[in-house]
C-alpha cells in the first residue's frame, strides 16, 4: 500500500507571500502521493472589511452569515485556491483545487444554531475518496480549500483542521496515510511564549492528563481532538510542528499515537 501524506498549512504560511512560495516550492519536491489542505481566515477578514461587511468572531470562530460565505467563497475557493495550484504548476507539480462539492467529496450537515448560531457554518458527514484517488494514482495533487456542501445546493464554512482529518481518514482505505499539520510552531507546547517547551510524544492517555491540568493553550485542543479523532479511525500517524518536520522527520516536533 503507498503511502500518502495529508498537509495542511496554517493561516502563517497562507497570510505571508514569500512564506507561502518558499512552502510550494519544497512541496513540490516532496516524493510520493499527497494532498494539501488550507484555509484563509485573515484574508477573507480584509476582504470582508474591504467590501464593508462586518467580520463577527465568537470563541475565536467565524460567525458565516450569507454575506460572509459568499466572501469566503470568492477568497479561499478563488483567490487562495487558485493561486496555490497556479505556483504548484510552476514548480511541475500538477495539481487541482477543490471544494467539498466537487466531485461531491466532503458532505457537511449545516451546524445546529445552539448554544451558538455559527450560521452557514458546516460538520464533516461523509467523505467520498473515489475522485481524489483516481487523481492521485494519476500523479495529480488535490487541493482543498475549507469549503464543503450539503448536496442539496449549499455550501458551507468547514474547519480546515478537520477537513484534513477527514480527508485522510477517508484515503485510509487506499492509502497507508500521513496527516501533518503545519504551523508557525514547532510542535505542541507546554509554554506557548518558548518555543523550546515542545512535547515530542503525546498518547490518549498523556493527552487526557495535560488537557485535565491545562498545560496545552485552548486554543490548540480542536486540532488535537481532530489528530486523535484520525489516528482512532486507521491514520497511520500524525504530526504537528513547523514546515520544517515535513523534510527532516529528525527536527522536533509533536507526534501522536493513541498509544
């Protein structure tokens, strides 16, 4: 079975142009089968306020009422996407940008309005691998935006972090999958102001006691939710760290095991 490796890269790579060449172009040189998730918080906020729409964030969430989701439509299913595929192009590697709807990959059901209406926010039901394969075994890179559907016409805001999850979960059948989530830090942290606090190895049982005595930042809990989620539903493994981890597995950073 080949092995495949699911990235997803961080609003710091996306919100910084010579940042986010210098990723593609060593992407781009990555061996084997592949896939990259992005999202593009920070650029669809600036739009938004551009087009004089108000950017509403509740618990460090976007709230995505029809105006907002047409926004974040244009940017990170247009602009973003788009702009990535264009550059892996330039580096030789071909590659096509998807939302959840095309080839009806990601289905989301919109998220209930309580306690707190998101609006046309979306949770992950089913990923549909068949059109993503068919592409990889061709030597063709999908990238995903974070947008899915419902099938009935709508599509939907989706946390990127899960959508990557997802993604690699739903290729696990397929594919031996590898599931790296890229950020501006170099792994999970116990001090969030040094950067050398990194925790190299984190099980269910560990995860379970530093979230119980708040070591781990808040803000990190979903996408170790989302790592955990994925490794208890046949990922191979999990990383989380700085770009750096996805050329020299030897530079520190987080691994996760159920284990």
């Amino acid at each position: 079975m080949k092995t495949i490796k699911i990235v997803k890269i961080g609003g710091n790579i996306i919100n910084n142009e010579k940042a986010l060449h210098s990723f593609l172009a060593d992407f781009a040189e990555l061996k084997g089968p592949k896939v990259l998730v992005h999202g593009g918080g920070k650029l669809a906020s600036e739009m938004a306020t551009k087009l004089n729409i108000p950017v509403t964030m509740i618990e460090g969430r976007r709230v995505t009422d029809a105006q907002t989701l047409d926004v974040i439509t244009m940017v990170y299913a247009g602009k973003i996407n788009k702009q990535i595929v264009a550059q892996l192009q330039a580096h030789n590697t071909n590659a096509v940008g998807f939302t959840g709807a095309d080839g009806n990959t990601i289905v989301s059901v919109k998220r209930p309005a309580k306690p707190i209406d998101y609006g046309f926010a979306g949770d992950v039901i089913t990923v549909n691998p068949e059109i993503p394969t068919l592409l990889i075994n061709n030597d063709v890179t999908p990238v995903f935006c974070a947008i899915t559907h419902t099938k009935n016409g709508q599509l939907l805001n989706t946390n990127a972090d899960t959508i990557a999850s997802e993604i690699a979960i739903g290729l696990s059948n397929n594919f031996a999958t590898e599931l790296y989530y890229c950020f501006e830090k170099p792994g999970v942290l116990t001090d969030v102001e040094n950067d050398d606090s990194v925790i190299e190895h984190i099980n269910i049982e560990s995860y379970r006691k530093l979230k119980a005595d708040g070591v781990i930042f808040e803000g990190m809990l979903p996408k170790l939710d989302n790592c955990f989620h994925a490794l208890k539903n046949k990922v191979k493994t999990v990383h989380i760290g700085s770009t750096a981890m996805l050329f020299n597995s030897k530079n520190k950073h987080t691994s996760l095991q159920l284990l």
